[in-house]
C-alpha cells in the first residue's frame, strides 16, 4: 500500500484613508463598504464560473506524466514507456492512456518554474501566486475567489453548500496558510472531512451532535446573528463576532439539497466506476473528483480534490503497481488518468466544461535523474501544470523543458503567471486590491505577474 506522507511528514496609506473618511464624518465600518463597493467595480466577465483544483501533494514527476522525455538516457527517462496523444506529435507517459485520448481538450503548461523545492513553502506559492513571507499570510485561490465573488452585490450566492470546499480534507501547505490567509475567516474552504472512496464515506456537520436539534442550532445562530449586528451598529464590522462556521452547520443541516449534493449513491454504478472506484486505496481520487462534479454542478465556486502520496523518493515505478486483487490499473499515475479523464469527458457531456475550470498541478516536480533508490527528488526548476475547460484554450503545449527535463526551454510561467492566469480566467482582475484587517492594500495576483495569454481561448 502506498505511504500518503510526504518526506517532510508533513500600508500605512490606508489609515491615512480611514483618517479622511472619518472627517467626512464616516468611519471604519463605512470605509469596509466602500471597499466592497470598489471589489464589485474591478472584476471581469468571467469565462469560468467555477473552478475544481485536483492538488498531487508531494510533487509529481513530470517525466513520469506530462513531459516524458522518451529520446533521454535510461537514467533520465525513467522506467515508464510513453504514448501518442490525439494531439499529433504530442506523447504523454504510457499510464496516461485515457488522458492521450482527450489532449485536444487540455492544455499543458510544460515550462512551470519556480525557486522553492520544500514542500510548505512550494505548496504555498503554487496555491496562492505569492512567494510565502512570515510577514503575511495570503490567502489560497478558493478563498479568493469566495471573498470577491462576495463582495459583488450582482453575484447570487448558494446559501446551502459552502462556496468554498475541500474534498476531503484541507491543503497541508504549513500553518494559516492553508485558507483564507489574511481574509476573513468565513471564506476558509470547507473540509468535507472524509474519503468519498469510503464504504463509511459521512461529511462533517450533516449531522446533529448529541442533545442539538434545529431549533436549538437556530437559536444559536440567532443569538450569534444579534450579536453581529450589535457589532455592526458599534462600527466595529472589522472585529465582527460572526461565526462562519456555525453558520455553514445550520446552513448544511437544514439544507435537503445541501446533504443530497454528497450522495455519490444517487450515481449510476457505470459512471462511479468510470471515475475510478476502490474502496481498498488509501486515496480514491476517482470518487473525489465525482464529488467535485456535483458540487460544481450545484453551484460552488471552487472546490480543491487533495490526493497525497506524490513525494516519490523510492521506486517511482510504484507509479504504476497494481494493487492485489485489482483488475485495472491503480497506481497514482493511471488513478489520476482514470479520473481527470473521465470529469472532462462527464462536465463536457452535460454542456459544464466551458464554465468550468479544471487545474491539475502540485508544488513542483521531481530531478531528471533516477537516484540511488530508484526515486526522485525534488525539482523546482522546471514541471508541468494541466488545464481545461472554464475559457481555457485546449489541445496545445504551452513552453518546453529542456531535453532532460531540467529546465525551461521555452516560455517559463511563474506561479505569480499563472495565479494572474486562473483569477483572469475566473473574472478577477490579478491588480485588485484587497486589505488585510488592518487596511493594507494586497493585490490578488503579485505585481509582475503575467497572464499566460495562449491558455485564454
């Protein structure tokens, strides 16, 4: 059984602001609402009204999957044989075979290139487009999206299902970091807290808890609710005592819709099956990536698949093992081909894939060359990211490694790139402002960054 543990185990000019406003007679809670007003004015058509982010924790090889170097020495192409994609003159690794089938819908950044080779911080720059600091938190893409799309009063927002979810657990990218970062912590995703994949598969907070009902939830909310607007009437909406997380309970539990949006049982048995179903794996993405569709389907922002157990430092060819007693292919390489395939193929059947964005991605690669237990290493310098869908342009290779996989050859993206790319793609201008609790100014997407144009149909 494969390990899912990584090697690691693991501005002053807007108090200025507030001063003037508060001459003009308005006060914090006002300049709050100007800002909303402002996030609502800088937004763009959005080509994709949702997002599933399929995060390969631990870092992928990408000459294992995306960039195989098939003309390479034994001891840099690896072990894995590779395949002919639809896409003429485009091979991908031999695992990949569903994937091969559906390249003219896909695009493969193949120049992603970054400084960081440990994991924390690596999963931080990937996840948010800031290269991390200790003087500030920044929030990941889904928390984001979540707080603009709030801030727009023309946005419709889905009451029932959190805007904002991870399937199942949260992003280990190291500390506060894992969310909202500097946001509010209302726009924190919300950890389904268990394998789809699992016969004994049940969502936190679908449930009441010993001696709750409804009517006692509802009186909690209430009172929270009071309480906020106390605060509100005192101008204190920076410390507001809302409780998002009470909140998302009672929305769940009071919700039919809500709990029938996680019963993958309503599922046809043929399309569970050609996501990819097995019940013995440690991560089944195949059912998390179904779940992802449903959610999306029922109206959520953004929803990020975690599927671990990519920090392969021993016998990469694990990539491919079957598991006992499995018919199919099970390894991490044809798992994530069954299912990625197989969501592309479901959202563009049922007419989704233009509004939809898929990202598959990890913190970085893996070293061209095999080392001593057969594995691979970190490898920051160059790997590859895949896209589709949600006002992408499919069927083309943006930038090249180099014959080794070593480097960029041609057209190296950043992640501030492609952070600026997704929020573009989503409708959010990457020069937005944002502020933090204390009124400093943080763009959306780091100054410099650059939309990677050729993904945008």
């Amino acid at each position: 059984m494969k390990s899912t543990k990584r090697c690691d185990g693991m501005n002053r000019r807007d108090f200025l602001r507030v001063g003037g406003l508060t001459a003009l007679g308005l006060g914090l809670g006002d300049f709050f609402h100007l800002q909303r007003a402002f996030a609502s004015s800088n937004t763009l058509t959005a080509k994709a009204k949702s997002c599933i982010l399929i995060w390969l924790d631990g870092g992928p090889s990408h000459l294992e999957t995306f960039d195989p170097k098939p003309d390479a020495p034994q001891e840099v192409r690896g072990p894995l044989r590779t395949i002919a994609t639809n896409l003429t003159g485009v091979r991908l690794s031999e695992c990949l075979e569903r994937t091969a089938g559906i390249m003219d819908k896909i695009a493969i950044v193949r120049s992603m290139t970054s400084p960081l080779g440990e994991h924390s911080l690596a999963s931080q720059y990937l996840m948010t487009g800031y290269k991390p600091t200790p003087a500030l938190d920044y929030p990941t893409y889904g928390a984001t999206v979540t707080h603009v799309r709030s801030q727009n009063a023309n946005e419709a927002q889905l009451a029932s299902l959190p805007p904002n979810i991870a399937v199942p657990n949260l992003n280990v990218v190291g500390g506060a970091s894992v969310g909202n970062g500097y946001l509010p912590t209302s726009v924190s995703p919300f950890a389904v807290g268990s394998d789809p994949g699992k016969p004994n598969f049940k969502v936190r907070d679908l449930d009441f808890y010993q001696g709750l009902d409804l009517n006692r939830l509802s009186r909690r909310r209430q009172f929270v609710n009071a309480l906020d607007e106390f605060s509100r009437g005192k101008d204190v909406e920076a410390t507001s005592v809302s409780d998002p997380d009470l909140e998302r309970a009672y929305n769940l539990i009071a919700s039919p819709e809500a709990k029938a949006a996680f019963e993958l049982s309503e599922e046809p048995d043929d399309v569970r099956q050609r996501y990819g179903m097995d019940p013995s794996q440690d991560n089944n993405i195949g059912q998390r990536c179904l779940l992802a569709r449903r959610l999306v389907e029922r109206g959520v922002s953004f929803v990020t698949v975690n599927d671990s157990g990519w920090d392969m430092h021993q016998n990469v060819i694990v990539y491919k093992e079957r598991y006992p007693g499995i018919q199919d292919k099970y390894g991490l390489i044809p798992a994530l081909d069954r299912a990625f395939s197989a969501l592309i193929e479901d959202l563009s059947e049922r007419g989704m894939l233009d509004e939809t964005l898929v990202v598959v991605m990890g913190e970085f690669g893996r070293t061209p060359r095999i080392n001593a237990q057969a594995g691979r290493d970190h490898w920051p310098n160059v790997f590859s990211v895949v896209l589709a869908g949600g006002g992408v342009q499919g069927g083309q290779i943006v930038g090249s490694s180099d014959a080794l996989g070593e480097f960029p050859k041609e057209r190296p993206v950043t992640p501030s790139d492609l952070a600026a790319t997704l929020y573009t793609l989503l409708g959010i201008d990457p020069g937005l402002e944002l502020h933090t609790s204390d009124g400093r100014p943080v763009r959306v997407a780091p100054d410099g960054a650059k939309v990677v144009s050729e993904l945008i149909a």
